[in-house]
C-alpha cells in the first residue's frame, strides 16, 4: 500500500484525473452518479471507485449531498462567469446576437465537453429541493441573464420566438444534456444549439457575422 496523504490512504496509485483527491472523489462520483443513478450510489462505492477508504472520503465530503452539491455546481458557474462578463460589456461593443450567441455556445460547449454528462443530474428530485439552494439560485440567475441579453434583440420574425428569445436559446441549450444522453451530441451540437437559438429568433440571414462577433467574445471573455 502506498500513501498519499493524511487521511487518505489508497490501495492502489491514483487512476482517475484530478490534481488533488478531492478532484478524483468527484470524477468518481460523477461517472457512478450519471452511469448508476445518485439514489443507486453509495459514499462507499465512490471510495473504491477512487481506491480509498470511506472514512478519506469523509475527510473531503461529509454527505453524499455535498458531493452532488459540488457537481452541480461545475456544471453551472463557469457559462454563468461568462454570461455575467457578456452582460457587463458597455452597450454597442458587440451585437445584441452575437452577445446571445456567444453565451449560448460558450455554455453548451461546457454542457457537450465535460468528462460526464452531468446536466442529466438536473432532473433529480434532489436536486430541487432546498439543500441545493445556490446551485439553483446560480441556475436561475443564468437563465436571466439569458433573458436580459435576449431582451435586446431586434422583435423576433417568427411565431417560434414569441416569448423571450433569450429564455427560448437557454431552453434549446439545455436540451443538449438530453442529446448527449441518447448519444446524439457530436462536436458541432453546441454551435447548433446556439444557431438554431438566434434562428429561431429570426435572425438566421445574419448568422455569418453573428458567428464571427461570437467567437471573438469567447476568445476574450472565455
């Protein structure tokens, strides 16, 4: 046996990516939660999954809620950054579609990339309840500012888009979590979501230069 720290011996080297256990107990944990079901996961299985006890696991995560907490979390905070950075941008810098666009790429490529496909945790009757208060607040405060950037926008030309387009470009991004769980997102899904958001909002004869403004807000702001 070798060690690897205080509290947290191992019965092999490690295997799974992470710089630190705490990253390897989520990846674990992400992988048995999407794969077996949160209810169907014990703290124990995740241990072995990691190769260590579960009172290490302990010394990094007191609950199983806490875990799913942290995953969560991930999946939710970095396209809220951007969004939040997007938002903030002195008015005239970029097109009201491209600022749309790029929010909309920029989270469904972080929906489509991760090792797991962690949106499916969404649906978890856990998962709404009031232990997991910030995530859903974090969630929400997203889907606002979806709003708010789709709010702008030129009045859409299409019956698809009469509500928020904003709200409707976050609904056809977060479809992507079911794509990738029928097996259906391939590298180009997230553009596509984002196209068919500003699409749908008639905005389908401006997409070239949408795209390019796009991009450009991801390379700076991503």
């Amino acid at each position: 046996m070798t060690s690897a720290g205080p509290g947290r011996p191992r019965s092999q080297q490690p295997s799974r990516p992470g710089a630190t256990a705490r990253d390897e107990i989520l990846d674990a944990a992400a992988e048995l939660f999407t794969t077996h079901g949160f209810a169907n996961t014990s703290t124990r299985s995740i241990a072995d999954a990691v190769g260590i006890r579960q009172s290490s696991l302990y010394h990094h995560f007191k609950t199983k809620d806490d875990i799913l907490e942290d995953l969560l979390e991930g999946t939710v905070l970095a396209g809220l950054a951007f969004a939040r950075a997007v938002a903030a941008l002195p008015h005239g810098e970029a097109t009201p579609g491209s600022r749309l666009h790029a929010v909309a790429l920029y989270d469904g490529t972080q929906l489509c990339s991760s090792r797991w496909n962690l949106g499916v945790l969404y649906h978890l009757p856990e998962a709404r309840g009031d232990r997991f208060a910030r995530f859903l607040a974090d969630r929400q405060e997203l889907r606002n500012l979806y709003g708010e950037l789709g709010a702008v926008l030129p009045p859409a030309r299409t019956a698809a888009a009469s509500g928020n387009p904003g709200d409707l470009a976050f609904r056809i991004v977060e479809s992507l979590v079911n794509l990738r769980a029928d097996g259906m997102a391939t590298p180009d899904s997230p553009l596509q979501a984002a196209d068919a958001g500003l699409i749908l909002c008639g905005l389908g004869n401006e997409l070239p230069a949408i795209r390019g403004q796009s991009s450009a807000l991801i390379a700076r702001l991503g």
